[in-house]
C-alpha cells in the first residue's frame, strides 16, 4: 500500500487574490474554482496518472476565518530556472511579495519573500544556464 502526495492545501482568506499570485510566480493555471477555494497546478491530474506514478502536487488555497498568527511551519522553495536570483526576486516583488529577509551575510543562499497573504517562501539559487547575458548565473 502507499499514498501519493497530490495537493498542498493553504489556508487564506482571499483563495483567489493568492491563486493569481502563485499562478504567476509558477506559471500555473487555474484547474478548479468555487466561492472558497482555488486550486492550481502545471497539469491537469487524472486517476489514472496519479495512480501511474508521482506527479507534481497542485496547490490548493481554501477560504478561512482566521488570521496567520505565526511564522509558518511549511514553506515552499522556488528556484529561477531563465533568470538570475536577483531578477527573479525583483519579479516576485512587482507581482505583489513582499521583502522577509535577504542574504545580508552570505552564509545563505536564498532570499525570503512573503506572499500577499504574509505566507514565508524562499528564492533559490537560479537554475539558469550562463550565458554572456547573465555573469555569474547558473551552476551547472
């Protein structure tokens, strides 16, 4: 017997406000919709496939009364896979995160942004391959 790991579900108060955010930060799309959740994901999962093999999970966002009280005990990475950390960092920004903490010292090395909704995620590394446009970017 085993299970497979097919959504992460967040609670929030605007499943909309933050399924737009992530849709753009991951380029998903929107797969279901109602008045109190939203859940997005980059394929669409069927029984079959699921029971094929492990796919990406979808991200659920569910409407909830309450507020975030504390630092979360989950969080997602995200790594730039055409951009460098800096540029993608600067393009999560403009879509609506905000600033948590930075790399001030350098024995880190990912940034921490916040979603509209205060939930703590990381920037990672780019994933970029360096070419003459971008110094320094990439690791092989």
């Amino acid at each position: 017997m085993t299970s497979r790991f097919t959504e992460l579900v967040v609670d929030c108060h605007d499943p909309q406000r933050l399924a737009d955010f992530w849709c753009g930060v991951l380029d998903f799309t929107v797969l279901d919709r109602t008045a109190d959740k939203v859940e997005i994901g980059s394929w669409e999962p069927t029984v079959t496939a699921v029971r094929a093999g492990q796919m990406p999970p979808t991200l659920l966002f569910i409407r909830v009364p309450e507020q975030k009280t504390m630092k979360n005990r989950l969080h997602l990475d995200v790594s730039p896979i055409d951009a460098t950390t800096d540029e993608e960092v600067a393009r999560l920004l403009a879509l609506g995160a905000t600033l948590v903490d930075t790399d001030q010292d350098h024995a880190r090395t990912w940034t921490v942004l916040a979603d509209p909704e205060g939930n703590e995620f990381d920037v990672l590394r780019t994933l970029a391959t360096t070419t003459p446009d971008t110094p320094g970017a990439g690791t092989e």
